[in-house]
DNA sequence: TTCAATTTAAAACACTCGTTTAAATTAAAC
DNA sequence: GTTTAATTTAAACGAGTGTTTTAAATTGAA
C-alpha cells in the first residue's frame, strides 16, 4: 500500500507535534518517522534534509497565520486610526486561535514552533522567516510603532525584543505552566486564557515613558 | 608539565564561554578541552560528567549571585517598606554587575548561562536551582509580591514567568541585539544599558492592574 | 499489458557524541 | 630515594545522528 493519506502529510504532522514538544534538535528524524510511521529515508526524500522539514513546518502555519493577522490589523487600524496598543496586539487573538481549526492544538503548536524556532538554530530559520515574512513583521513593527508615538524607534526596538522573549519563552513552556498554575492555584488555564494574560503584560511595558536618567 | 593553573579551573573557564554563547547541548566535551588545552577524559575525572560540569559552571555564579542579591533586597527593603517593584527590580543590578569583578565579562555569561539553564534541560538544571537556591527565590517572589499587592498571586505566578521569559531570551540574545542596535539606530549599549532598559519594561508589566473582563 | 516514473524499503555510511579503560606521568609521603 | 597516590594521556567503546545508496515494490500513463 502505498500513498495511503499522503506520506507527506504524515511526516509533517508528526514533526510538528514532537519538534513543538521537545525542540529541533532533540527530536531525532527516526523518532518522526517511527510515528508517522513511514520509513527514515522518506523525510530526505519528500524534504532534501531536516532543516528543509523543519522549514516546511513552520511554513505550514505562518502561510495561513501571517495573512489573516495583517489583514486584521489593517482592518482595525482603517476602523479606529487612533488605535491603542492594547488594541493592535488584541487583533492578533483571533488569527491565532483560529489556528484551532487549521488542524488540532493548531494554536499551541504554532507558538510553540515559533518559540523554539527562535530559541534554537542561530541562522537559518531567522533567515527563512525574515526573508519569506518580512513584509508582514514590517506591517506588524509600523503598526506598534504608530500605536505608540511617545517611544522613540531604538527604545522600540529593545522593547519588541522583550516582548518576542515573554512570548516565545512563555508558549515554549505554556504546557509545564499551565500544570503548575493548576496544582498550586486551582486555575484551569487553556491557551486563550494565557494569551490574554500576556497582552496587558505586553501593552504596559511597550508603551510605559521612557525615563531619560536611565539612558 | 602538569596542573599548570589548575586543570579543573581552565575547565570551567572555558565551558562557561562556550556554555554561554553556544549553549549546553550545542557545545561538546571535545571542543571545551581543546580550548582549555587539556585532555578530553579530564572533564569527566574531575566532574563526573558533563551534566555535573554544567551545575559546577553554574554554581560558581550563583554562589556568589544569590546571597548577595538577597541581602541587597533585604536591606532596601529595611530603609523602605513601601519599596517600589522598580526598587526591588533596580536592587539586583549592582548584584549583576559586582560578577564582573568575579570574572571578565561575568555579568553577560551569568545573564546568558542562565538563560541558556531555563531554556534547556527539561529536568536537571530546574531541579538543582530550585533545591540549592530556592529560599533566595523564595525571598524575591515574596519581595515582589509585597512590592504590587493589587496583584493576586495567581496573576503574579504568570506575570513572574512572563519577566523570566524576558529576561532570559533578552540575555541569551543580548551580544546579538547589541550589534544590531549598532547598526541600525548608532546605539552602543553595554550590559548594564540593556539592565537599565529592561527594568522599566518589566515593573510596568508586572504591576499592570488586572482587568476583570479578561480573565 | 507494458513500460517508465515515483515511492517505499532495508541497509550501510560517515560522523559526532559522552564515557570508559589502561598505561604513562607527575606530585606527595615516608 | 623509594613507594604510593593523584593526575594526565591516548585510544577505544558503544550508542546515536543525518544522510546516501541500492534494490524492490507500486503507481499511472502509453
């Protein structure tokens, strides 16, 4: 039997669950293809290499996710010209949970990427995200930017580096936190719960005064 | 020619660099004695292992780190009870920047190794801070928690690991970041800059009230 | 049905890793 | 100065990695 719903596909699924779980580098390609259950070459057939699956993963989500969150954030800025910071990280709520039905756990598991993507690998994921998304990170920096006037370009860009931290440090670990949260405050957090949690964290920080002693 | 300046100590001087810039799993028992110059079945005749090498590299910081850091929160807080989160945030960078008199370059490679420590390693690094250095970070939540307490514990768990996040990323980042603020705004920020820009943002984001709609 | 292209399969390759072994060397004790 | 313990050395081990190769099976079109 060959082809039985598409050897691609079941690679990319299984990759997708184990490299948001464990990382890149600690997921080895026998173990994707152990459950996929496909065999070991057929990642260097489908894919060329790792590094190209691990490409493909990521892609799988931002093709879908990076659309809809600059059209959302176009829409709300055409409603409201004067809108809050609070405001433009809000909009991306939705792309993101709508990731949900892209495929199960969808939103988790594209934070997740998207953390350790950032974490791991110095070169060439950076690479292949700035150079294949760049116009919708652009879209996303003018926005905030705009968002918050009173902070001048360099400050800003520190500040969106902290925030990409507090994200993508948090939904690396969004799964232990949870768990914590639950046995030590009886709170049953899902990943809505936790990404409307962070927003304020994040609009507070981005847009409080600069203090001009402490530059 | 034996023990010429102590083989454990060239060990752990040059596992720290790499540790810090390269991280733990990325770098190798072989190109840490190459770089120390010593033989390659040193490291595990002196440390056991490598996991027992990354705690030695670790603790040396942390030895001298968490008492003093500790006492600095202490004695802020004795000369002023109502000490501010940006207070007790500010307390710890004179801690940091005393571990450049511990080592070149100590208060980055301590920034980044711990960073590295919570980024990796699932179990073991978590494990030994928490059992050899939990009462000091029992004393900083608590200091914390005091310092905003219109935040509910609860709120406070997440809002401690979004900082932790920021920080940490930030650090492991921090040679990278720099550069790139060189680059693009003529900025030249040492450690101590970045300290400085990133306590504002996290008090901010800490002490942010809640809002009820969103939980 | 035949034939060529695609896909799967099993095995081996070449390499890196942490660790261990056993001999050689050095430093300390008597 | 001899003996004893601590340290350093070189070599090998065993397990794991991504990738390539070779051949077999399967597929879709002629």
């Amino acid at each position: 039997m060959a082809n039985r719903s598409d050897t691609k596909t079941r690679i990319l699924d299984a990759a997708e669950k184990l490299f948001a779980e464990r990382g890149f580098s600690e997921t080895s390609l026998r173990l994707i293809t152990s459950k996929a259950e496909v065999n070991l070459a057929s990642v260097n057939y489908h894919f060329g290499s790792k590094k190209e699956l691990i490409r493909a993963v990521l892609a799988r989500y931002l093709d879908v996710f990076m659309p809809t969150a600059a059209d959302a954030i176009v829409a709300v800025r055409n409603a409201d010209a004067n809108a809050s910071l609070n405001d433009i990280f809000s909009t991306l709520v939705n792309p993101l949970l709508d990731l949900n039905q892209v495929r199960a756990d969808g939103t988790t598991t594209f934070l997740q990427l998207l953390g350790r993507g950032y974490i791991e690998s110095q070169g060439h994921l950076r690479w292949f995200i700035t150079t294949h998304y760049g116009k919708y990170l652009s879209l996303f920096v003018k926005a905030v930017g705009e968002s918050a006037p009173h902070i001048p370009p360099a400050e800003m860009f520190w500040r969106l580096h902290f925030t990409l931290g507090t994200v993508v440090f948090t939904m690396a670990s969004a799964d232990a936190l949870t768990e914590i949260a639950a046995a030590d405050f009886g709170e049953h957090n899902d990943i809505e719960a936790v990404i409307r949690k962070v927003i304020p964290y994040l609009s507070a920080g981005v847009s409080v005064p600069v203090n001009k002693d402490a530059m």
